[in-house]
C-alpha cells in the first residue's frame, strides 16, 4: 500500500481536458483537497463547465507551440492528462492527432518546461480487450493489444499513448519526471454526456425497456468521484517518490499501470435500468422486452449501410454493430492493484453514485426547461 505520510502538495497542477465530465470532476476534486491550488485548464472548448479561481485555455493539444506556451506559463508540479475524444464517433484522424500526437506533445512541453514532477495519464481499460470476447477479472499483466487482435483505432491510439507516456518515466534519471496511467471501468456521474447522459437520453425517449440479449453479462462501472480519488492517489505518490530510487516493482507507482473500478460488478442492463430510476423512469422487470442478439445485429448492420448510402460515409450511424455486441459481453476488471499500491477505495457506492447524479440530471434539465420558456 502507498505510504501514509505527510500529503504531498499537487500544486501548481495543469489539467488537459479540463472542461469534460472527467476533467471538470478533476478539477473541481482537487480544489475540494486543495482549496488555494493553482490550476491550468486546457481544453478546445472553455465555455463549459468552469469552476471559479481556475485559469482556462483555450488551446488544442494537437498545436504544440500553443501548448507549450501555456505550459511555461503554468510551471505545473502535477499534470492530469485526461484530453481525448468522444471513442463512439469513428474519426481515426482525429483520434490519432489527439491522442498519440496531443499526448507527445504534452510529454515535450513537460521536458521542456523541467518542473514537472508527476504526470498521470487518462488511459482506457479497453487496450486490454478486443471489444468482441469476454474480458473477466481482467488484471495489468494482460498484454495490451496490437492490430490486428485490436481493431479498434481509438484503443490502437490510446495503447501507443500508455506506451510513450510509461516510457517518459525517470528517462532522466531519478530527477525527472515520474508518469503512471490509470484505466478506468466505464465512469458515470454528473455532467456525463458519453456513458449516464446517452443512457438518460434514452430512458426519456421511451426505450428503457428494451435490453439486448438475455441481460446476464457482468460489467464494472465506475462513479467519477472515485476515479478522481484514484487519480490523486497515483499524483501523490508519483510526488513522493520523485527524486528517489525506485521502490520494489510490488509498491512502485511510477512506470505503472492501473485498472481502477468501484469494487462492485452489476450486470449491464441492470445498471441501464438503474439510470432510468434514478431519473425519475423506473421500469418493472416484467415490462422489459428481450431482443435477440442477432435482431440487434442487423438491425445495426442495415443502420450502418444505410447511413453509409445516404451520407457517403460522412455521418455517424444511430446503431453499429460493435456497440450492440458491447451490451451483451462481460467485461469486469481486477483491481486489487490500485487497491494494493495505491491505497485506493471507492468513497461511493455504485448505488450513491446513481442517486447523486440522478439528482443532478434531474435539476439540470428543470434548469434546461426554464430557460426554453
């Protein structure tokens, strides 16, 4: 388990992607720990989720002169690097300037800069899975994935990120700069827009009884303030072991990679059901509509042709395949790891979770009708 010693300072803290659901999470996490830390936010889009007291840029990481230049304005102790795009939309140019060029660009600023001491990374537990066979009690030692065992191009990205990221780690020496990566199960909370946010969507339209599949798949989900927990616990102790000698592999944080997930596994459909509830949109079990997977199957393969068709490929289609075989697979992951090294426990229940964020939707959307009228 990480020490218990005196808690080191983040401070001054640079937060890539600050203005998403995890980043916004992130950044309003570490001021609830540190109230008088200085944080620089860097985002495409700085007109959302802002917290007071905290500097936004709006800059795109892809640009590595904009970059650096607010990196040597924020001289950060601590880099969050939590940028990435949306993975459901198919957009392999952008995910590749974003997440491999954007996250050697930030690695260069950080080197050019010299002041920064810890550097954690937003990975994807999905490097470890192929998006087709069950993953179970997935722990670090499985090997990443490589094409062609990996078709996905966001993961492929996301995997020579973790790569360059971990390979930046003490590259110079005992003084420089110590990186770790965390892989969280699929986070849900207030403000999101990819995981809650779609599954609320489509609780309000009516379709909350439809469960693909005979619904007994086990999956990890994970309450964002959790994973924000996590995410300094692996700072802090990057912080107190710079400048030291490497502890042994079984308590080292540095050059590390960890699953994080909120120690509970709920079956899938189960959880969407929950979402619906806690909104406000319960549904009995007796009323769910069971459609086999291969109705779901090709009921996505003609929504992709089609779309395809009508658009020439330029469109994103309502329904793929990959994500309806997604709601039908286990997929729960090991984390004994960050359990172990890090000290980590989730703060919240699956369960608190949901009700602090149905809370939330419920109070953003009164907000939303209000100002309609």
């Amino acid at each position: 388990m990480a020490e218990n010693n005196a808690i080191p300072s983040v401070s001054p803290v640079l937060v890539t992607g600050g203005c998403g659901f995890i980043g916004y999470h992130m950044v309003k996490g570490i001021l609830e720990a540190e109230p008088d830390c200085s944080i620089h936010v860097v985002d495409i889009n700085t007109d959302r989720n802002r917290i007071p007291n905290v500097q936004y840029h709006r800059v795109d990481i892809t640009q590595p002169k904009e970059l650096q230049a607010v990196v040597n304005e924020a001289k950060p102790k601590t880099i969050f690097h939590i940028a990435c795009p949306d993975s459901m939309i198919i957009q392999p140019s952008v995910f590749k300037s974003v997440n491999v060029d954007g996250a050697r660009n930030l690695l260069s600023a950080a080197k050019a800069v010299g002041t920064v001491q810890a550097f954690v990374n937003t990975s994807t537990s999905s490097v470890i899975h192929d998006n087709v066979s069950d993953l179970i009690d997935a722990s670090e030692d499985l090997p990443v994935l490589q094409y062609p065992a990996q078709k996905r191009v966001y993961t492929l990205t996301k995997a020579v990120a973790e790569g360059d990221i971990l390979a930046a780690n003490r590259a110079n020496g005992d003084r420089s700069m110590l990186t770790t990566n965390l892989r969280p199960a699929t986070a849900f909370g207030e403000r999101d827009t990819i995981c809650m946010g779609k599954i609320v969507a489509t609780a309000r339209s009516g379709r909350t009884g439809i469960q693909m599949g005979p619904g007994n798949n086990l999956y990890d989900f994970l309450y964002v303030t959790n994973l924000i927990d996590a995410q300094l616990l692996a700072a802090r102790a990057l912080l107190r072991a710079y400048g030291k000698q490497p502890p042994p592999l079984e308590s080292r944080v540095d050059g590390q990679s960890f699953n994080i997930t909120n120690d509970e596994r709920v079956l899938f459909w189960e959880f969407h059901r929950a979402v619906a509830a806690s909104v406000g949109i319960p549904i009995r079990k007796e009323d769910v509509k069971v459609v086999p997977l291969w109705v779901g199957l090709l009921i996505a393969f003609i929504s992709e042709w089609s779309t395809w068709i009508r658009t020439f490929g330029t469109k994103q289609p309502p329904i793929t395949r990959e994500a309806v075989r997604l709601t039908v697979l286990n997929r729960t992951l090991n984390g004994e790891k960050a359990k172990r090294v890090l000290g980590y426990k989730p703060r919240y229940t699956i369960q608190q979770g949901l009700e602090i964020s149905g809370k939330w939707f419920i109070e953003h959307d009164k907000q939303n009708a209000k100002k309609a009228v």
